[in-house]
C-alpha cells in the first residue's frame, strides 16, 4: 500500500513539474539578414576604403545576443538570399577561387546560421556556383516556389523546422517568380519560378498537416508589393502573401532594398509582422519571441530593425577571415592599365558621356553590332585618370551580365528609346522646367530623387538621333541616320548589343517598350558571351594598356536653349553642387 502511495506521489510530482514546465515561457530572438551583396567585411574593396554595415558588424550583435544573460543559444540567425552578388569578394569566389569553400558560405557558417535564401542575384551566379554554395552552407537553404521544370517537385526544401526549448518554428521560403524576367535561361535551366501565393497555400496547408508547428516564419525574397505583374505571377508579393494565405505569424522579406517594419491583417483577421532589414548588412531584422505552451498556450511577437553600424566590427571574425580579405585586396588592387583622364557617372544624365559611351564603344567592338543600348549602372561613380585596377572595372560595371547581340527591328529601337527617355526625362514647356524628371515630392527636400530608377535610363551608339523634350511621351526620340551617315528605317532590322538583363526583359524596355512578348525574346538573340561583361571590359582594357575615352556623341537633348541651362541647374540638384 505504501509503494503504490510513493508510485502515485512520484506520478503527480511528475505531471506538476511537466506543467510547471510547459507553462513557463520561453525567450527566443530570430535575426535575418537580406541583400548582403558581398558586404563581409567593413571594407569596400570597390573604392578602397573603410565602410559601414558588413557581416563583421552582424557578428558583433549575434555575440551580443548569444551572451548567457541575453538570449544563450535561443538565438536564430537567418539569411534571405543575395548574398552571391555586388562586391569583388563574391565575385572572387564565383570566378577566381572555385576551387575554395565560397566565402559566402563559410561566413555564415561562422556565424551560425541555420536558415538560407536563394535570391535572383544568387542565382544570377550559374548553377554550378550556387550550387557549390548551397554544398559548402551547413544551413538549410529553403525555396517552396523554385521547383523543377514541368513537375510540382520543389528544387529546393520549401520549409525548415528550427527547435528551441521544445518550440517548433517553422520557416517557409519564397523567392521572385520574376527571375526569368532578368536572367538568361542558362542559368536556371531546369528550373521553374511559380507564384508565391500559389506556393504558400500549399505548403501552409502541408505544414499544418504533418509538423505542427508552434509558430510559422516566413522567408520571402521579394519586395512589398508592386514591381513585375503579369497574369500568372507577382514580382513583390510579400504584402498579398501575408493578407491572403492565413498561416503566417511573421515574414521576413527582401529583395527591394527598403528598410520596413510593419502589420498587417490577414483574411482571417490575425495580425502578420513583416519587417525587411534593406540591403548591404547595414541592418538586421529581428523578431522577439515569447511563447507559454500548456493547456492556454499564449504567443507574443515583436518586431524590430536593428542597425549594426552602433557596433564595432567582431575582432574575432576579422581575424578568422583575414587571410580571405588580403587575397581580395591583393586580386581588385592588380593594375591593368592606364586611362587618359577621369569619366564621371554624372554626366550620363544629362546627354553623351564618357562613361556610358566607354560602354558603348566596347559593346560594339567586342560583338561588331550595330547599334548598342546601355545605361548607366551606377549612379555617381567614376574612372579615374591615370592607373586603372581591377576595383575599378566594379565601378564601371556593377553586374555579373552577359552581353548579347539581339535582332530588332528599326521601330523597335525606336520605341525601346521612347520608353526609356520617358522614364528619364521630363516633358518641358520653358527654360524654368527642370530635365529630368523628379520625384515631386522630394524636390523641396534637401536630398531630391529622380522618379525613376537610373540604370533603366537607355542610350543609345550607332544611330545618330535626338531626344525633343518638349514633345510627349512616345513622340519624342526623332532618329537620323546610322551613325556612318547611311540610312535608317524603321522596317529594316539591326544587330544590337545589349547585357543579358536587358535582353531578357529586365526593366520592361524590350517588352512595354519595344512591344516583343516575353516568350519572343529568346528566339531574337544571335549571340551570347559565355563570360560577363565585366570580364569582357577587364581583358579589353588589358590588350590596350592605354585607353582614351572619348564621348561618341551619338545623340542628344534638344531644343539646346532649354535644355543646356536645365542640365546645369539639375545636375547641381542632384549632386548639391
């Protein structure tokens, strides 16, 4: 009778302590980085100088967290995807190193991350290299909407579970379906990008299925909400995601470089977090969890974003990854030639520059087209006179593109212009008007802003033509003559050269502007460098030693007695100067 006393006292003491226990709360902080771009270290190996943001910044605050009397080990560190892309060391490891652990990766690994994201600029990279990444990551890396061509089989695991204290946390991943709208097919071949809402219904309704878990973690490599929308897809869906597909707890988003923190309601009434941390680890993105499990399970979240510029660079990451940054420096920093004089970014807005018809000029020669469209894909940036270094051919040319030599028609060069000078410039009706065209509301402010992305700004070489800026949108580009002076016509066809983002529809101007369905666009190209461009730029520098750019003045603004004093009075806008 005693022992079956001491059996049934040991029993209770058992289900008080199990309820003790499953009604205390637990703590857990989640951290996401997004848009890295290659921002390891607190160095920008493009100019050669100290920066700000860097993972090295994102590892001070992680070690933070991770103290004892902070969070200990219910921390999570989450990254969101492009990573692979926008400084030399990426692209060191994407070309140079390939036969190394991708730096990427070994970053995060250090600092340990346990959750990974492939967005468009990781697989922009080719699949050998993100695919070599994804092997040398000890994340997991998530995609629920990347799946193989022509199967409902995902390319990647949609979700994760990540465990803390007996708290399942659910981590679903999203990507841009709008890839293909900006990379050549070569480098997804295989693959299919398929609409995110589509996806999360699914895979929601499998997580609540067959994992239960306490609480689901979207990651979204997308924007809020606009960008690319077609029939079948959203480019930034991450706000009709939250609203549409109940399920979502919070949402840790990308992929548009803007700083956000907000709710919203879901067609069930619950309230979803969605916080996006912008780019270059200047910022991280957090997310306070406290939740009480039991018979009255309670769930409190909050969000925040954090900027890790408040903390020194991590000295023991700096010098576990020293050896990597010296081979970066010593790679950017080799000379391959001389420039004649300094070219400036800044003129390119305002007529014929330098810098853009640099780009021009060796797109023409490198593929003997005919006519070259290209833009300026740095807003204020410069060659500088004298030696020229690998850092520099960053500075020129931000992107990992391809070049291509495509078939088009005289009106579709024509429309293709239209569409570009209309997000350019603005329509003048006196010498007071301004040029280019404003985001209005930013003008009385002490930074104005162009309503317009700048790398969309297309010029072009090889045709001799003028932009009437007094006349409306669509009738403004009045094209002359090929640049020999020979005719020509908007019936006859051309070959034209043009980076690989644009020859697959980046920015809209071969599709909206030039009119060519998107499934049209691959059966137009003739040509395709298997290298990017910028390889192309470095090697053309280096055969010639010594270059002398020169503007080609192919083109320009009119009538000249409005527009000339209008570039001088918004070029000191722009640049308050």
């Amino acid at each position: 009778m005693k022992r079956n006393r001491l059996v049934y006292l040991i029993l209770f003491m058992a289900i008080l302590l199990t309820s003790c226990h499953d009604s205390r709360p637990v703590h857990i902080k989640v951290v996401c980085t997004s848009d890295v771009h290659g921002s390891f270290f607190p160095y920008d190996f493009q100019l050669d100088k100290p920066a700000n943001g860097s993972l090295a910044r994102v590892s001070s605050y992680l070690g933070e967290l991770r103290l004892p009397e902070a969070y200990g080990d219910n921390v999570i560190y989450v990254d969101n995807g492009d990573i692979l892309q926008g400084q030399p060391t990426t692209y060191y490891y994407n070309t140079v190193a390939i036969d190394q652990c991708h730096l990427a990766a070994e970053a995060l690994n250090y600092m340990g991350c346990e959750v990974a994201m492939l967005g468009n600029h990781d697989i922009e990279t080719g699949g050998p290299t993100y695919q070599r990444y994804m092997r040398d990551l000890k994340a997991v890396p998530v995609g629920g909407n990347i799946l193989y061509e022509d199967s409902e089989h995902p390319f990647l695991p949609p979700y994760t579970i990540v465990e803390r204290e007996g708290v399942k946390i659910a981590f679903l991943g999203l990507t841009t379906p709008a890839v293909p709208n900006w990379l050549p097919r070569n480098l997804w071949n295989g693959l299919e990008f398929v609409d995110m809402e589509q996806s999360a219904r699914r895979w929601m309704a499998h997580l609540h299925e067959h994992e239960s878990p306490d609480l689901v973690i979207g990651l979204f490599h997308s924007g809020y909400e606009g960008g690319i929308v077609t029939d079948t897809y959203a480019e930034n869906a991450t706000r009709a995601v939250a609203e549409n597909v109940p399920g979502f707890d919070a949402i840790f988003f990308g992929h548009d470089h803007r700083a956000l923190n907000t709710t919203v309601a879901n067609v069930e009434g619950d309230t979803v977090l969605l916080v996006n941390p912008a780019n270059n680890a200047h910022k991280v993105a957090t997310l306070d969890v406290t939740i009480v499990k039991g018979e009255e399970p309670r769930l409190s979240l909050a969000a925040d974003i954090v900027d890790v510029n408040a903390y020194k660079p991590d000295t023991a990451y700096m010098a576990h990854f020293a050896p990597h940054a010296e081979r970066v420096k010593r790679y950017v920093s080799k000379k391959i030639g001389v420039s004649t004089h300094k070219i400036d970014s800044r003129d390119a807005y305002f007529g014929p520059s330098d810098f853009v018809d640099f780009i021009h000029r060796m797109q023409l020669d490198i593929t003997s087209a005919q006519v070259s469209f290209a833009a300026p894909l740095a807003f204020n940036t410069s060659l500088p006179k004298g030696d020229i270094h690998v850092r520099d051919m960053f500075n020129l040319y931000r992107y990992e593109n391809m070049l291509y030599v495509m078939q088009l028609t005289g009106q579709e060069i024509k429309d293709y212009l239209e569409m570009s000078y209309a997000l350019w410039v603005n329509q003048m009706k006196s010498a007071a008007d301004h040029l280019l065209l404003f985001d209005e509301a930013t003008l009385d402010s002490r930074s104005p802003r162009l309503k317009n992305i700048f790398s969309n700004f297309d010029s072009a070489a090889g045709i001799l033509y003028e932009v009437d800026v007094t006349k409306p949108v669509g009738k403004r580009v009045h094209i002359k003559s090929m640049a020999d002076g020979t005719p020509f016509s908007l019936d006859a066809t051309y070959r034209v050269a043009i980076n690989s983002y644009r020859g697959t529809g980046g920015g809209e101007l071969l599709t909206k502007g030039a009119g060519i369905p998107h499934d049209k666009l691959e059966s137009r190209i003739d040509y395709s460098t298997d290298i990017d461009l910028r390889f192309y730029m470095l090697s053309y520098i280096e055969l010639r030693d010594s270059i002398n750019p020169q503007r080609l003045n192919h083109w320009k603004f009119v009538p000249e007695r409005l527009t000339v004093p209008a570039a001088h009075r918004d070029y000191k806008l722009l640049f308050d100067e």
